[in-house]
C-alpha cells in the first residue's frame, strides 16, 4: 500500500528533534520499503522487506555500538522500564526526505547482549477497501456494542487492520472513538469522530487507571490494543458489556482457537463465566496472515478467516464444543464467514497470490487442493 507525502504528526509526537545515529538505519529501512529493523549484537543489521529478512550491506554491530544506537532513543522512563524487566516498548521519529515516520521499538537483551526490533508505521491509514479483505469486516464496524478482535502472530497486520476500521467509522459515522495504546501506532484525523488517543506511560499511568479513566469519557468506540493479560481482556470486556464496541487484538493461530487462548488467561473455575461474557458480547474475530502478493504495486496481501456470532456459533461457544466452530465457519459461508483454505481459494482464483504461498501456508493442504478442483468436504452435522 502507498504512503502518503502528507505530514500531519502532532508536535508532542516530534520530541526527539536531534538527528540519532540509529536514524541512518531507520532511513535505509524506509528508502527500501522494509517493514521491520532488528538490530542484534555480533550480526549485521537485518531488514523485513516483502516478508523476507534480509541483511543490509555493513558490517556486523558489537555492544559498544548497539548501546550507543539505543540508548539515546530511550528516555528516562523507559530507560528505568529496560533496567528493570529487559525490554521496553515505545515510539520513535525520523525525517526521512522531509517526511517524519514512526516506528514502534521493541528494546530487549537476549543472551546478555542489547538488542531491538522496530515495525515501520504507515504514515496514512489505509483505506479499508485498498487492504483486499473481506467486505464482512464492514459489518463488523456497524455494531454499537460488543467486541471486535483480530487474532494473528506478530506482523500479520492485525493493527493496520483495526486502524482501517476504526478509520472507516471515523468517515462514517458521528461518535467517540478512544485509544489506549502502548505506544501509539497509528495517528488518526479526526473526520466525522472526534478521537482522542492516549498512549501509557505518556498520558496515563498505565492500562488499569487508563480504563478507569474511559468509563468516564463517555466513548462509543474503543481500542484497547493487545489482550496480553487478564486484567486487559476483563476490562475490555466490561467495557464491551457496558454498551461500548471494542476493538482489540490478540496473538492467536485461528479464530476458532482464539476462544482459547483468552480462556487460558483465567483459571478453571471462572470458564463458565468467560464463554458468557464471549457468547453475548463477542461480534466477530478476524484471524489473518500477510503473504507475498503478485498485485503490481502491491507487496502483501491478507488471508483472513471470519467467525462472527451468529446463534450456531455462539451455541458451541457457550457449550463448550470449540472442535466443532471450524465446521461452524464452514457451514455459515453464505452469511461470510470462512475458513483460511476458501480465503486462500480466492486469493488464487483472484490472481493475488502464486499457488506455491497458498499451498505453503494453507492449514489443510489436502482440503485446499479439493477446494481449487471444486470439491466441497461435507462436514458432520454440527448441532
């Protein structure tokens, strides 16, 4: 997708105004449309470019550099966060041609040694309809209540995404959009919404008083970022049960498997009370991947799988079939959802993806190739 030449970061966003010296790699990463830097000691600096980790055309980076490149972006407080727990997590700035970009820094010590990885952030949110997904992920952004959450592994999209769905309620729709990011990532406009956006550590202590805080700001459409813990998936699901739509994102495999991974976050005994809270208050998980697109101009395209809560699926959910929501998906196709082989189906069918990706990454190869000759498996009745 195309970057904007439009430069409208808040001046709050442009602290660091002196030129670092890891800024020469942040614009070698930015001139080759790279997604990621990882920096690691005694190995050369690596890029993400198309998907692929590439090395860049220098000599390896021993401690005394690596510290000298990270230490200068950290301030104070992440300085003493690096100190305490071996990693921190924030933003960083950089000109590049005259254009200032942002990247969301990962500063960890892995075997003794300093280290860091960076994710290049688009400086214009994508429009939804330029992002090849779905056109169910529109409905999703109509509920006034509930919760949204894209699943993935880490650099699967999910938080461009969400920002493209938050942005098309924002040009849709008169309400209050509020963030709780850590760090921001992307910078929203403000169209039809009005957006207020806060990062921790920055404008509020941390993600408990910050959600605090929201209940008391009279939002209509939340994002409160990544579930990583159960204090995180509790308050934004109280917030979901309280009439607002939150979005969130989550490090799951599947859609299906997602109902999972969040019960893992909470003991045995309070389960029962978890599936509630999903099957009355869950709207939809998007799982996706990026794969290598052959779109001219187009590096990555997404392969989504679609579990909204109709009354079938919510049924397993609350019943604890969780074996049977793949079919579930399967079985609801007419109303959109589907399962990564028919989002790879048609990927291919639309000339967006080379067979060898689809077959590389597909869950069930034998079920995608029965899917390309139009074959369809029937599944067992479900209910």
């Amino acid at each position: 997708m195309a970057e904007s030449a439009v430069n409208d970061i808040p001046e709050r966003f442009l602290r660091k105004k002196k030129s670092l010296e890891v800024d020469k790699l942040f614009r070698a990463l930015v001139k080759i449309e790279g997604s990621d830097l990882h920096l690691k000691a005694d190995r050369p600096p690596f890029v993400r470019h198309r998907g692929r980790l590439k090395a860049l055309d220098r000599g390896p980076i021993d401690d005394e550099e690596m510290a000298r490149l990270i230490f200068p972006m950290m301030d104070e407080r992440n300085r003493k966060i690096f100190n305490d727990t071996g990693g921190a997590d924030f933003a960083h700035t950089c000109e590049v041609d005259g254009i200032v970009w942002r990247f969301r820094v990962n500063v960890l010590q892995q075997m003794g040694h300093m280290g860091l990885v960076a994710r290049r952030i688009n400086n214009k949110i994508p429009r939804l309809e330029d992002l090849h997904l779905p056109v169910l992920l529109y409905e999703l952004c109509k509920f006034d209540q509930g919760m949204v959450l894209l699943a993935g592994v880490t650099g699967s999209g999910k938080s461009t995404t969400i920002a493209s769905m938050l942005n098309w309620v924002n040009q849709n729709y008169y309400k209050h959009i509020l963030t709780l990011e850590d760090p921001v990532e992307f910078l929203f406009t403000d169209d039809k919404c009005l957006i207020n956006q806060r990062e921790i550590g920055q404008d509020v202590i941390d993600f408990g008083i910050g959600m605090k805080h929201a209940v008391r700001e009279d939002p209509d459409v939340m994002l409160v970022g990544e579930m990583r813990d159960r204090e995180t998936f509790e308050t934004a699901i109280h917030a979901a049960e309280t009439g607002h739509l939150v979005f969130g994102t989550i490090h799951a495999s599947s859609a299906p498997s997602t109902i999972g991974r969040i019960l893992d976050l909470f003991p045995q005994n309070m389960h029962a009370a978890i599936r509630s809270a999903l099957g009355f208050n869950m709207r939809g998980i998007v799982a996706q991947k990026l794969l290598p697109s052959i779109l001219p101009g187009v590096q990555r395209v997404p392969t989504c799988e679609i579990m909204t809560f109709n009354p079938t699926v919510r049924k397993l959910v609350l019943e604890e079939q969780d074996e049977k929501l793949g079919d579930a998906i399967r079985m609801c196709a007419l109303e959109g959802m589907q399962d990564f082989t028919m989002s790879l189906k048609g990927l291919i069918q639309a000339k967006k993806i080379e067979r060898a990706v689809a077959f590389e990454v597909a869950p069930n190869v034998d079920a995608l190739k029965m899917a390309l000759k139009g074959i369809e498996v029937k599944e067992p009745g479900i209910l």
